[in-house]
C-alpha cells in the first residue's frame, strides 16, 4: 500500500458510511448514516495535523511489553465446562450454539 | 489523613479500617452497613451503582468481623470495595454499561477480582461507566450516567465514573476502574479521589472487557495515597492469563511512601499548561507544583511538543483495536440477539445496531474505517508512528526528570449533557491523560485544591514501573496541602437529612 495522504472530509461520502457500516457489521438507520457522515467527517478532519507531522524514520509503536511471548509447557489444565461456556448463549440446542442459516436453502437439494 | 477522622465509618480509608479493626473499635458488618446506609442515602441522586448485593456484601463482613482484627489478616479483610462494571465477576451481573450485555453473568471472575477477594476485600456491587468504557463523563452509559457528589448536575468524569463517584460520596471504601485514555485519573479528578493508571503490564487485564488491548490497564480509586498504593499493591504482578502481564517485581508501596521530595526533579510540562486551560484548574495545578517545590521538589520545565498529537493519534488507534474487540458482540455466545433475523450476517448487524449505543458506534465505525484498505496507511499506521514519537519524547524527558506534572483536564467536571452531542468536545477531556496510556507509562490524579465548588487533580506520570515515586510525589502533595474541609454536597445534604440539629 502507498503511504496516502488522509482524506479530505469531503471523502467521508454516504458510499463510505456505507461501506464502513458494511465492514462493521452495524445494520444503521438512514438517520444514523446522515449523522456518522457528519461526525466522522469533522472528527477526521480534526485529526488531519497528524498528517502533517514530519516523522522521519520513525517506527510504528511495537506492541508488547517484559513479558510478552512468555511460553509455557503445553500441559493440560482446567477450563470453562461446556455448560458454563453455554450458559450465556441466546440460543442453544445439544450442546450447540444455534444461528440462523448460514447457506440459504434455494430448494436445490433434495430433502 | 491529616484532618480530624470522619464521623462515619463510610468515610475512613482503607488503611484506617484496618487499624480499628486491630483495635477492636470497628467491626466489618458495622463499617458494610454503614456503608449500605450511605448508599441508601445518596444513591437516589449519584447512581455509580448498576449492581448492588448488600445482602452478600453482609454475610461476606459477618464472616470477616472476627478475623479482620488479626494480626495475620489479609491485607483488605473487611474493606468494602466497588467494581467497575467491566470487570467480570463470577456469577454477578456484567454489562460494561451496554445493553448489547445486559443479562450476561460471566463464568469466571476477572484475575483482580480474584486477587481481591484473596486479600479479603467485600465486593459490594458493580459501578456504573461509559458503555464498553468509551467516554469521559459515564453519560454514555445505556443505563443513565452517573452524577458528580460534589454537584449533581455535573460529570463524574468518565468512564470509570461511577467507580469516582461511589468512593468520592462514602458509597464504597475502595473501588477498581480501568483507564485506557484517561477514564481512572479524569473522573478521580472530577470526584476529587486519587486516582491511579498503572503501567502497562502492571496489573493483569484478564477479565477486563476488552476495549483498546494495548492501551488498557485496571488502576485503584481511592480517598487517599496510602489505600491507592494499597489497593496498587493488591492487584499488581504477573498473571499467567494475561500475556502482556509484566514480570516485574510488585513493591510494598504503602510502605514507600515517605512523603519526601527533596531533591526530586519535578517535570513540568509547558504544553500541559499552554491554551485552553480554565483557570481555576490553571490556579490549582500552579499552586500544587508551588507546595511540591515549598516541600523541596526541584523544578524543571520540560517541553513535550508532541504531546498534544497524542489526542489525534489516540482516537485513530483506540477506536481501531475497539473496532476488533468489539465484533465477539453478535449474539451468538452472549448478551443481546435481535428478535429480527434470517439470516446469520443480517442477525450480526441488526444485533449490533440494537444493543450499541452511539458513542460505541462511532468509534467502531471510526476504527474500522481507519483499519480499511486504502487508509491504514494514512490513519492507523501513521498514528502507531505517532505514538511511537510521542513514547520516546517521554520517555526521553524522565530521563531528565523524576516525575512529570500537569493538569489531568483542561476543566473541572463539566454540565450533564453539555458535550454528549459533540464528541470532539468530549474528546478534548482526555487531552492530557492519552498520552501516557499510548506511552504505557503510569499517572496518577491527586486532588489538588478546587476551583469554586469543584475539586481539581494534578497529574503525576513517572517512568515505567515507577509508581512507587508517583505515588510518593502525590502522598508528599496530599500533606502539603492542607486536609479539605470541604465534603461533597451530596453526602451533606444526606447528613444534615440523617441528623437534624
């Protein structure tokens, strides 16, 4: 990827709201799409003086701290019970969470 | 404390239970019920609690009131403690404030929770936030925001507001909250109660619900120093559980506090002080660095000028690694699931679209946004380099410096709804607290005087793993300055109701 520059608020369009929305997972209201237009837009543009700030060869900030990538032995130990692990769930059968489809039955196959 | 001991039990700290305990003046059940007494009292009008247990609360003080004057007695035997309500608790009620999680009882307890209930602290309930701890004045919580004890039209601070609250107003001797940009020392500051953003790595994280991994810790709230350096040295250490748990040693900080300063090389930060600053927090803030240098710290201006960058590159990186975070929450393993699906994709974002609230939207949107092919370069990866900047010029300037000082907020605690609909507005609270979580160096707020009615906090950073010298700085400013007077006006409207003259 090339190291764009940010884009101008103009560029926050209803396609983006759309598309973040999209990406997001987040089913918004037309009123809602209209205000992140907004509010994304301005927020955005306030955060455009990172873009001038001369960084030179500066890194990223690595992540991780003393005891990052500690290992441990790979041995067995307790864990959550699958009823715990279930207790929480808004829908469950057999020990299974249940969902809605995921592969829509267009009639194909056969039952 | 330097004033004369408090009328009720609810308003001695943790360290002084302790010692009546000893002594056999108090009891845990008297010191819980007083406490519940309190609540009842004040909690109509403050609102830091989502979850209350008074009943456990008492059969938890029943089984301390012999053991918690023993010599051997853990730590915080039979101090009443509030949670913040993003930290699991077994069994127990946890929302971090979002509908998205109302009903969600968590199969584990968080590992300072535990550690805790180890050091025999009672759990009382859990407090209020900003949903998902997205905020700065708990307005964004779904449930109602929480109200200043000091003036109940005004912010606690956020989002560990109601953790503030309840500890500023008796509610709780001791409470937990998190803080990933400013969200333990802003609302210390607004409530007028120490407040203390360890290092990153300090105190395991496992438990806490995830809002920005890299940028959250759990910290103390406190009334004074000596419970926040208490409280620090019962939740801090390494942590299996939590893999960017630090393993470094865990000082006896109460014990380090000695109140010295002499010598010390005080910070201060011009662009902390430069702009924008009201004045009564400019009066304050300048007067607490005048009783630091009176007790024989040495001053020395320091210049950060990158520092003010870190609210920009904070508000990219935070609302990425929140937009991450947050996807678990599709009504599938937990919490809210739409009464309104087909299909699984339209079931996740109806769900999501339901059960979040505004601010939490923005923010995903923001992130993801920031994350998407065609701007990771410009915003996410920019502000990670930002922040690498903005890490080595503080960590730089303590090399210099013991401690560095400034306000924690341009402002006291500001009007209930006055920046709920600007959330540019709201952002510029944490103007001065974002950098050192994007630094990962430890900040405490410490009362420091108050601006008309409204109590004010300076903020002390120190280097990584250093807050046994934070800490000891504010315990030095705590008994230069003299004992308040002055208790929150909630809590004596509730006094003068309890006993008419």
């Amino acid at each position: 990827m090339s190291e764009d520059r940010p884009k101008a608020p103009s560029m926050i369009d209803a396609a983006i709201v759309a598309r973040v929305a999209r990406l997001s997972r987040l089913e918004l209201t037309p009123d809602e799409r209209r205000l992140f237009q907004v509010q994304l837009g301005s927020i955005l543009e306030s955060f455009q003086q990172l873009a001038a700030l001369e960084l030179g060869d500066v890194p990223p900030a690595a992540p991780g701290g003393p005891a990052a990538g500690v290992m441990r032995d790979d041995l067995p130990v307790a864990c959550l019970s699958r009823e715990d692990a279930l207790a929480n769930a808004p829908e469950t059968a057999d020990g299974y969470v249940v969902v809605p489809p995921v592969i829509e039955d267009d009639g194909s196959r056969a039952p | 404390m330097t004033g004369p001991h408090p009328a009720s039990p609810a308003d001695r700290p943790a360290w002084d239970l302790r010692a009546c305990y000893r002594r056999g003046e108090l009891s845990p059940s008297e010191v819980v019920d007083a406490v519940l007494r309190r609540i009842e009292a004040v909690e109509p009008q403050v609102r830091a609690y989502l979850y209350l247990d008074a009943d456990a609360a008492r059969r938890e003080a029943a089984q301390w009131d012999r053991a918690a004057g023993a010599e051997d007695a853990p730590p915080l035997a039979g101090v009443p403690v509030a949670l913040k309500d993003n930290l699991c608790t077994r069994g127990v009620p946890t929302t971090a404030g979002s509908r998205i999680l109302e009903g969600f009882r968590p199969p584990y307890d968080a590992t300072v929770v535990t550690r805790l209930r180890r050091a025999g602290a009672i759990v009382l309930g859990k407090t209020n936030c900003d949903e998902f701890a997205m905020g700065s004045s708990t307005e964004n919580s779904a449930f109602g925001p929480t109200r200043n004890p000091w003036d109940p039209d005004r912010v606690p601070g956020g989002s560990s507001g109601g953790s503030a609250a309840a500890v500023a107003a008796g509610e709780a001797t001791l409470a937990l909250g998190s803080d990933t940009g400013g969200s333990i020392r802003e609302p210390g500051a607004f409530c007028g109660v120490v407040g203390l953003k360890p290092t990153y790595g300090r105190v395991s994280r496992y438990g806490l619900i995830a809002f920005a991994s890299s940028l959250d810790q759990i910290g103390p709230l406190a009334q004074d120093v000596r419970d926040a350096a208490l409280l620090l040295r019962e939740i801090a250490g390494r942590d299996p559980a939590d893999a960017t748990s630090a393993e470094v040693e865990v000082p006896d900080y109460p014990t380090l506090l000695t109140g010295r300063v002499a010598g010390l090389r005080l910070g201060v930060v011009r662009e902390f002080l430069e702009g924008g600053l009201d004045p009564g927090v400019a009066d304050a803030v300048g007067e607490a660095i005048r009783a630091l240098e009176r007790s024989g710290a040495r001053r020395v201006d320091v210049s950060l000028p990158h520092a003010p960058y870190a609210l920009p590159a904070y508000y990219i990186v935070a609302p990425a690694e929140a937009s991450s975070n947050l996807a678990r929450y599709a009504g599938v393993l937990y919490g809210h699931r739409t009464a309104q699906a087909t299909d699984l994709i339209g079931m996740y974002a109806r769900t999501r679209n339901e059960g979040f609230g505004a601010e939490v939207k923005r923010r995903i949107m923001l992130g993801t946004y920031a994350l998407s092919a065609g701007y990771y370069d410009a915003f996410y990866l920019r502000a990670q380099r930002v922040r690498e900047l903005i890490r080595r010029e503080f960590v730089q300037a303590l090399e210099d410096v013991d401690v560095l000082v400034g306000p924690v907020s341009p402002t006291p605690a500001f009007p209930l709804g006055e920046r709920v609909e600007d959330p540019l507005e709201m952002y510029l609270a944490d103007v001065f607290t974002v950098p050192l979580n994007l630094a990962g160096l430890p900040g405490v707020s410490v009362p420091c005087g108050f601006a008309g009615d409204l109590p004010i906090g300076l903020q002390i950073a120190g280097r990584a793993f250093g807050e046994a010298t934070v800490l000891n700085t504010a315990y030095a400013l705590e008994r230069a300055l003299a004992a308040p007077a002055r208790r929150p006006r909630v809590v004596a409207a509730a006094e003068r109701r309890s006993s008419p003259a």
